[in-house]
C-alpha cells in the first residue's frame, strides 16, 4: 500500500463529503445553491419539504458512506474491506463517466452548441457545469486512482503483505 494510495482516497473521501455535506445541509432546510441543482429541487423543498427533507438526508446518508468506506477499508478500520473495495471499481468509474459527461454536456449546453427543446434552467446548468458534475467527476478520479495505487499484486494463498485490513490468502481488491 502507498502513501500516494492513501492520499488519493483520502481525497476522494473529502470530494465525496462535500456532496454529502451540501445533500445533508439541503435536507435540513437550507437552500444556498440549491437553484444550481434545478428549479424542480427548490419547488420540491418549497412544496414537500419533509419528502425532500427525507430523500436529502438518505442520499447524504449513501454519499457519505461511499466516500468513507473505501478508505476506511484501505485502512483497515472497515469490515468486509473486500466488499467496500469491490463496489468502490464499478463506482469510481460510474462518478468518473456521469460526472464526465453531464460536465461536458452542460458546458456544451451552456455554449450554444446543444440547444435544449424548450429551453433550460440556465442556474442548474451553470450549478452542473461548473460545481456538482465536476466535483462527481473529480470524487471518481481520485477514488479510482487511490484503488489502483493501493491494490494489493502477487500475493500468493496463504502469505500476507501486512497491509492493514489485509487477510492471509485474499486481495483485498
């Protein structure tokens, strides 16, 4: 395991906890930058604020969790760091293409080049061009760059690198 490794996941973990920590803030009420996720999430506080209060707080609940958990588990401070590694692949690389594309579509958007049938919500797509889909995309660059740099190669059944959270005989990938 490398330094570098845990840094990145480190990273990725505070990428993922502003995402979080803003999903958190909206569902208590709050509503600085929230017309820069779209008109429908400020009516929907406005109109249902205990349904979105609701919603808000599971998925800073999920964001959160998977922002920490892979680097607990890297760590060794999880259980089934195996289990948190392995969802942690596809979901790097799930926030890597959807915060990839939705950043360089509201860019495109925002240029001209895409023109939206019946217009858009120009402060939600300056919110997904500039801030929520490049942070997306930032959280899984870094979360895929820390996998890689910290997963374990050559282990051989039965032998250990002595990585924390590591078991004999497993890749912890």
């Amino acid at each position: 395991m490398t330094v570098v490794g845990h840094r990145l996941l480190l990273a990725a973990a505070l990428a993922g906890l502003v995402h979080a920590g803003f999903s958190l803030y909206w569902a208590l009420g709050g509503g600085w930058l929230l017309d820069t996720v779209g008109a429908w999430a400020v009516d929907l506080q406005r109109t249902e604020p205990l349904a979105a209060g609701a919603a808000l707080t599971a998925v800073a609940l999920a964001k959160a969790a998977g922002a920490v958990l892979p680097w607990l588990a890297t760590r060794g401070r999880a259980p089934w760091p195996r289990l948190w590694r392995g969802l942690a692949w596809p979901g790097s690389v799930v926030l890597v293409l959807y915060g990839g594309l939705n950043t360089v579509v509201s860019c495109l958007v925002l240029a001209g080049a895409i023109r939206p049938d019946g217009g858009y919500d120009r402060a939600a797509m300056v919110g997904h061009a500039f801030l929520w889909d490049p942070l997306f995309l930032v959280w899984g660059a870094l979360l895929l760059a820390g996998l890689v740099t910290t997963r374990t190669r050559g282990r051989t059944r039965g032998r250990t690198s002595g990585a924390p959270g590591s078991e004999a005989g497993t890749d912890p990938s």
